[in-house]
C-alpha cells in the first residue's frame, strides 16, 4: 500500500519560513527509504508542526545553512513532513512523538529508528550531532534502535493499521503492514515477533528479506566533519586569497604612487634647472640701471638679487621659483602700499620697481 506523500490540509503557505524545498526528497516514505537504501545513505525524517515556533526556526536557520546542507546531502536523504498530513500520520504510527519538531534517523535497510533530536536545534549543534552519528555508525551494519512512546495518546487522527505489540505493551507497526495487508505474510510476521518477545530487533521489519542481511556491508568513507571541515577550510583559503590580493594591489598602488612622486620630483627638478639656466646675468653693484629686490617668504626666509630694470617681472618670478616658491601657487605684492604684481611681460621700470625694494611672496 503507498502512502501518500501528504494530505489535502498541507499548505506551505501557512508557514511563515517555508521548507526547504531544494534539500527535500519528494516522495513517500517508501520511495524515500528505496532512494537511500540505493545511495547508501540513511534517511533523515523532520516531523513539524506548523504553529510551534521551533518548526518555522528550523526552516528559517538550520535547513538553510550551508554546512548543515552539505553534511545532509553527503550521507542523508531528507524528508520533511506536517504532523498532520496523511504521511506525517502514517509515519508517526511506526515511529511516534508527543514532542515537535522532531528529527529522525532511519536505517533504511531495517526501518530501525536509530537517533532522535527533539525540538529546535542551532546548524552548530546539528552538525556536530549528525557527525557524532556517522562516526559511530558503519553503513550496511544494523544499528542499536532507539525505543519510542505509544502512539495511542497522539491527538491527531491514526489511519487504521494493523499493529503488533513491543515490550511493555508497546504499540509498534511494522513497514510490512503498511506495504502488504496480506493475512497470511502479517500473520507470520506477528508470529516471529510473538517468538522474540522483544522490541522488533533493530527497528521495524522490511518486506524485502534481504533488508539487513545483505552481504554486501559497506563502510561509509565520508565522514561529514571532514565535508564541513572541508567547507571552512577552501572558505578559509578563498579569504587568504582575497586577502593576499588586496596587500598585492595595495602595494602596487603604493609603488605606483611612489614612482609618480619620484617622477613628478625629477621633472620638477629639471623644471627647476631648466629655470635656473634661463636666468640672465646678475648685473655688477656699480650699473645704475640695476634694481635690488629682496624677496620675503611665507616661511620667514628672505632671498635678494639684482635686476636691470629693463627686465620683466617674470625674470623676477623665475628668481622666484628658483628659490622655492612655484608661480603657479604664489605672487609677488609690494609692501606699502600693498599691490599684487601680476603683469609678467612688463619691465620692472614700467611697474615702478627701481633702486631697492621689498617684494613679499604670499599664497594665492
């Protein structure tokens, strides 16, 4: 008998953080343990009950975080069900829960419920939790099953299944009750439970009689600490690299700014020289027609040198320049009365600068 893979009340909708759609095995319970049992993987149920909180935080954090996705999707088949879709039903009569969300490991060689995680649980946690179980379980080999409640007290409405008793009056069904309604093959099943009076050995009971006696045992070579480990450390080496190549651009940029400075210092001292080179003759003491001109710097230092009247002021600026202030930046203003001197090509006789004067260098 299939399962249905939920009933009409699911509605995704009503879920504030919706399940993780990409990471669900899309199925019933049946195909899901088929699917795992093919890629040797176990089955990892998630029963949620969409007014608890702990469900949408579930959906909202865990489901979604990468390292819990990675680890999942390496040794996992996940499945996620509402407690009260047909599905969610029909299983929580095999494996039943009074507390929700619940997350479930299945071993989908027996149906044996191996691990239990009640209530919401931080990515952290889950994948330390999820590692602890691959480390102590050898895929193909039957684990320990974990012995659960009686469903009788569920408040959920129970599909009608047959049923077989457990140790204490435990209320179990098994996976072949839910395939095959068979008397006869149900019969013989009550009747090997009723020889070993225990908890059915390793979990419920597959319809397939090669369902853990395989000779085939495998040993799960992937273990997901390493996958998450793996994870962090290429994270880890992408930031170096990231890292690494910000310091390289950033001394390039430093190099680069470095060899502009120095460039910029050669071309102005060959500015500079070029200047210096251009400089007419300082006239003799003794020529009348020379004029004497101090120069005062913003820094307090004073330069002088004689001109022949005859010259332009910007003779004088280039004297100027020469001596460390840049035309560009700076001007030449008399004293008394203060007048800014900005008509280069005109002699120094034309500006009225005769015999001796004082020119202040001020910033523009």
């Amino acid at each position: 008998m299939q399962v249905p893979v939920s009933g009409k009340e699911d509605d995704e909708g009503s879920y504030l953080f919706p399940p993780p759609a990409k990471l669900m095995f899309q199925g019933n319970f049946d195909k899901l343990r088929e699917k795992a049992e093919g890629e040797e993987k176990y089955c990892l149920v998630n029963l949620q009950k969409r007014d608890i909180f702990h469900s949408q935080m579930l959906n909202r954090d865990t489901w979604s975080n990468e390292l819990v996705t990675a680890v999942v999707t390496s040794k996992f088949i996940f499945w996620q069900q509402e407690f009260e879709s047909t599905a969610g039903r029909q299983y929580l009569s095999i494996y039943p829960s009074y507390t929700f969300p619940v997350i479930d490991i299945i071993d989908p060689l027996t149906g044996a419920l191996l691990e239990r995680i009640e209530e919401y649980i931080a990515p952290k946690d889950l994948v330390e939790r999820l590692s602890r179980f691959l480390d102590s379980h050898q895929w193909g080999k039957m684990g320990k099953a974990l012995q659960v409640a009686s469903s009788s007290a569920l408040s959920a409405p129970q599909p009608s299944i047959p049923s077989v008793k457990g140790p204490g009056n435990m209320e179990t069904k098994s996976r072949m009750s839910l395939e095959d309604e068979d008397a006869e093959l149900h019969a013989a099943i009550e009747a090997s439970l009723q020889d070993n009076p225990a908890f059915p050995p390793d979990g419920c009971l597959d319809d397939d009689g090669d369902r853990g006696r395989s000779e085939n045992i495998y040993s799960h070579y992937t273990d997901s600490l390493r996958v998450a480990q793996d994870i962090e450390f290429q994270k880890s080496l992408e930031e170096d690299r990231r890292k690494e190549q910000a310091r390289l651009e950033e001394q390039r940029r430093i190099e680069r700014i470095k060899r502009e400075a120095e460039e910029a210092e050669r071309q102005r001292e060959r500015q500079l020289e070029d200047v210096r080179n251009s400089l007419p003759p300082e006239p003799s003491k003794e020529d009348r027609s020379a004029t004497h001109i101090q120069l005062r710097f913003p820094d307090g230092s004073r330069h002088s040198r004689r001109f022949l009247d005859t010259e332009t002021l910007k003779v004088v600026l280039d004297f100027m320049f020469v001596c460390g202030a840049d035309p560009e930046k700076h001007t030449l203003a008399t004293a008394f009365p203060r007048k800014i001197l900005d008509e280069a090509d005109k002699s120094l006789k034309d500006l009225g600068l005769s015999h001796h004067i004082s020119l202040n260098v001020e910033k523009k």
